[in-house]
C-alpha cells in the first residue's frame, strides 16, 4: 500500500467510533447492508447514490422479521470492482427505541455462529 493510501485509511480507520458487523441478511430499500455499527452502515447499491451534504434519508432496515427505519446521513460511495458502489451511512437523531431495537440486531449478529466462522476464518 502506498503511503498516500495507508495515511487515507488510517485516517478513515480513526474517524470510526464504532466497530463494524458484517451483516449477511440485512437489508435496506437502497439494497443489502454489507456491515453495521450503532453509528452507520454500510449499503452494497447497484448504483451510486448521491444524498446533498446536510440532508438525510430514512434507511428502512429488514432483518429476521425486524423492521427498522432509521434517519442517516451519507457519508460515503465508492465504486466496486463488481460495478456496484458501497455506500456509508451515519446514523442521526435516533429515537431510544430505534438505538435499542439496533442494538438487539449488533447482539444477534455478533452471537450468531456465521459471525463467530468469519472471526476465526
């Protein structure tokens, strides 16, 4: 890695508060959630997705039966080498239900065994 490239992600890698979780059958209307933390997450588009600085959307979240609809603002889009874009959302202005009702999600993700196979692999 060049060092203009490690400086930039230890940079992003510092501006994280949260650590991540991969989610494997989360979705949102915007396509799968690929990872999650009490503070954003991070969605696979088909397209690349470009919210006005400032502005949020409401990320309607599925997961095993739960549904969620949490304000976020974006963050990041980055193209993949697949031709889709991943897309960095911060959560904003979340209710208590909503922060309880995600955190429930991080718990059972974190304690299922597909999550406890990719720590170890």
């Amino acid at each position: 890695m060049s060092t203009n490239r490690q400086s930039t992600f230890l940079q992003n890698l510092e501006r994280r508060k949260a650590g991540r979780v991969r989610c494997s059958q989360m979705l949102c209307q915007l396509g799968p959630i690929a990872d999650l933390s009490r503070d954003g997450c991070r969605v696979i588009s088909k397209k690349p997705i470009s919210v006005p600085e400032g502005k949020s959307v409401i990320l309607r979240m599925n997961v095993a039966g739960i549904e969620l609809s949490i304000p976020a603002q974006q963050v990041s889009c980055r193209a993949r080498g697949d031709g889709k874009h991943d897309v960095g959302f911060r959560f904003v202005a979340l209710t208590d239900d909503s922060r309880r009702e995600l955190m429930n999600i991080l718990r059972a993700a974190l304690s299922s065994p597909d999550h406890a196979h990719r720590m170890s692999a």
